[in-house]
C-alpha cells in the first residue's frame, strides 16, 4: 500500500466482532456480536472477481479486500469477525501489521459474490 499515513484512511468501515453465543432454555444459541464504528480504513481491491470458488455445488466469484486501519492494542480481531463497507460484508482471512512500529494493520478479506453458471 506504500506509504501509510492517516490521510489515506479515507473510507469508513464498521468491524462486527462474534464473542460466542449464549443458549436460552429452549436450547437455542444468541450470538453476541459487538459493534465496533465507524472506523476510518483506507479500502484496497486486490481482484474483483478474480478468483472462484466452488459452493454447493456451484461456481461463485469472488471479490478479495484489504483494508488497513489504525491498531488499537485494546481490541484484538479474529477470523471470526466480519467487516461491513458500503453495505456489504466481508469474512477477514488474516490480519498482518502493516508497518514496524504496529501503527496500522492490514486486515485481508473476502465477499463471496453471487454465483454464476
């Protein structure tokens, strides 16, 4: 992305953090998600659909993102979480520290886009 600055983090992002669920007495799971945004990310599309994948049975594009924000150490991002950006969802695949001083991070993800024959 070259040179990171906070100039560049021009587009906001909200992070959807998964911490589990809770099951109620009928057994059923409530997830609990937190809501954390909007947060400023500077939006990279690395290949709109660029790549397939085979889902049920079908072909599918896909559509890869990176998006680079600021580290904040008092929150940690997993793979589990999910990204919204322009309202449309985006699974993280990982998350790489961008620079050497752990500024910013990159966080690599994935919207699987509708499926075609």
């Amino acid at each position: 992305m070259g040179d990171l600055t906070t100039g560049k983090l021009n587009q906001q992002i909200t992070i959807f953090q998964n911490a589990g669920g809770v099951r109620d007495a009928s057994g059923a799971i409530t997830p609990i998600v937190t809501e954390l945004g909007p947060i400023w990310a500077a939006v990279e599309f690395k290949g709109i659909g660029s790549d397939e994948k085979q889902l049920a049975d079908q072909r599918t594009a896909m559509t890869t993102v990176n998006f680079t924000i600021r580290n904040n150490p008092n929150v940690t991002l997993t793979a589990k979480d999910e990204i919204v950006y322009r309202g449309v969802k985006y699974a993280i695949r990982s998350i790489l520290e961008a620079d050497p001083k752990r500024c910013f991070l990159i966080i690599e993800t994935e919207q699987l886009g509708e499926n075609y024959i």
